[in-house]
C-alpha cells in the first residue's frame, strides 16, 4: 500500500475547480443600505470604510450600481430625522423607509427589497422595544413591530426582517401581514442574534448607539448558547418564518452548522460590521490580501451552510466575480 495522494484533486487550476465543492455567486449575498432621512447627499461611514449613509436623493445612484452589478436583494435600514419614545417614525406612511422602498421599487422593480424591522433606530432611547419602568414591554413591543411591518408592505417591501430578538415577533408580523391580504410577504427573522460585541460600527452607521445606555443582552442571545439557538430557530419556524438568519456569521459557524444539519428552511447569515471593519484595518495595515481574506470569509460562511449572506462586501464579491462590471 501506498499513502494517499490528494494531490489528484488539485494539482492544476482545472482540477481545483472540477472538485470544487461550494461557488460563491452574486445570488448569494444581499446588500445592506444605511438611508439618513437628514442628509442631502451620501456621507461615508468612518468605521464602516467603503459604506456610506444614502440620502434619498442620490439613494437611486447606489440602487442602479448594485442593479447593474447582478446583486439581487438588499436590506434597507432607514436613520429618521426625528426619535421619540415609541419609535413613531418607523411606521409613517411618509417615513424615510416607506419613501426608500416606493422609490427602490420604481426604479427597479425586480430587486428585492428586505426591510430591517426594529425600533432602536427609531426610539429616542435606542432600544428595540418600548420601554416600562426601565424594562421592555414585550406585548407592547409586538404591536408596534406587527404595524411597521404592514407599513413596509404598504410600500412595496418583498420581505420583512425583524431584527429586534423579540419573543413573538414572527408571529405578531405574520398575522398582521396576512390579515391585510400580505401573504407573500416574506419573514427573514433575525432567529438567532448574539449579544455580540462585533456590531460597533453598524451602530455608527444606523444611529442607534446615539443616546443609548445599557445593553442588549436582555433579549439577544448569550455568546455560549448553542441549544438555545435551535430553539429559538424552531420558535421562529413554528410562528412562520421563512427564512432564519444568524447573526454574526464568522464567529458562530457552528451554529450555521447546527442549524443547517437541523432544518431545511433556508439560512441566512449575516457577516456583520465588526467582522467586516477588521478584515478592511488589516488589509490597510497591510496585514492581509483583501480578495482572499473576502472570498475566504464568505466561502467558509457558505461552507457552513447558509444559503444567504448578507455582507458589505456585497458589490466588492460581485466585482470580483465578474471583474468586466466597472459601476
Ligand atoms: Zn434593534
């Protein structure tokens, strides 16, 4: 007997790709999109290198880029003018979101649009709920998801993705969705969300660190569950979620993993802000190779077994991939 020679599958550039096992395509990611009801024009977001806040005025010259560069869905987080304690904006009819979908869908109507569905962007505290003597009202909470979701649907969203880790609150949106004839708006939930401390930028990016004190990990899961996450996955599923998402994706593989070996309802994962920011200091640090740190993070995201990723690398992959595209 000899050793084995695995050297077969990989010798030449031919072969690695005939054996390759999993491919990174543009119909995997989704792109996420920061709309600052104040602005007049984008402004990059300092932490977030290569993002910027959209206003709505120049809102259609990201759409069309990304339109153009095959990406199929984006996921819209909205930054209102005004906060007050139930989050008021979030569901008005005029509201930056509700004005950013009706425009999304004008321009590009095949696109699908997913709408984040939480309140700290909205709150003048920075909560994701409506608060009660220092704590969350959960019941409350849920009314005010289930209306801003309709809200969104008003509009023109495909998909809602409530982000908030509240109990109930795929529940609460599909009964609200159905009962205003909405049943084929989607629900992306946020099922499994970390109390992760890799979300700093994006709260730069969203506003909703702004006059926020305390801390998240009243509802979003602890860092050493992993039970816990099926059950949360298998609440989410049973009150009619469609698609279940992680969240961060590169430090908790195992979940995706978990999750994958577990369900058969899509997965998707979202390679967030913190995950995002590092791989960018290191390559300007001149630590890393940007394509290979991406696609390796990504891959191994995919490896996992998600079958979405939501990333800021969105366009940056689609690029690469089809490097003729220049938009
Ligand atoms: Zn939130």
């Amino acid at each position: 007997m000899t050793y084995s020679q695995f050297h077969r599958y990989r010798h030449t550039q031919s072969l690695r790709d005939l054996f390759q096992e999993k491919t990174l395509t543009v119909n995997d990611v989704i792109l996420p999109i920061f709309i600052h009801e104040s602005l007049t024009q984008k402004k990059e977001i300092a932490s977030l290198p290569g993002m910027f806040q959209w206003s709505l005025a120049d809102l259609s010259d990201e759409i069309k880029s990304a339109v153009d560069l095959g990406i199929k869905a984006v996921i819209l987080f909205g930054i209102p003018s005004k906060k007050d304690d139930i989050g008021s904006e979030a569901d008005n009819p005029n509201g930056i979101i509700q004005k950013a979908i009706t425009l999304i869908k004008s321009i590009a109507p095949h696109l699908v649009v997913i709408a984040d569905t939480c309140l700290c962007e909205y709150t003048s505290h920075g909560h994701c709920g409506i608060q009660k003597d220092g704590h969350l009202d959960n019941p409350k909470t849920l009314t005010r998801l289930a209306s801003i979701a309709v809200s969104y649907a008003n509009a023109g969203a495909d998909m809602i993705a409530p982000s908030g880790m509240m109990d109930g609150m795929v529940l609460a949106i599909r009964e609200a969705l159905d009962h205003h004839h909405y049943h084929r708006v989607s629900i992306m939930s946020y099922s499994v969300k970390y109390a992760s401390g890799l979300y700093g930028p994006f709260r730069d990016a969203a506003g909703s660190g702004d006059n926020f004190k305390g801390n998240r990990n009243h509802h979003q899961m602890n860092i050493t569950q992993s039970r816990e996450a099926i059950l949360e996955a298998e609440a989410d599923i049973q009150e009619g979620a469609d698609i279940i998402m992680v969240k961060p994706a590169g430090t908790y593989l195992d979940i995706i993993c978990k999750l994958r070996d577990r369900f058969n309802h899509p997965i998707a994962a979202y390679q967030v802000s913190g995950e995002y920011s590092m791989l960018k200091a290191a390559v300007k640090a001149g630590i890393l190779d940007e394509e290979k740190a991406m696609i390796e993070s990504l891959a191994a995201i995919k490896r996992a077994g998600a079958d979405l990723i939501i990333t800021y690398y969105a366009k940056q992959l689609a690029k690469y991939l089809s490097p003729t595209l220049q938009t």
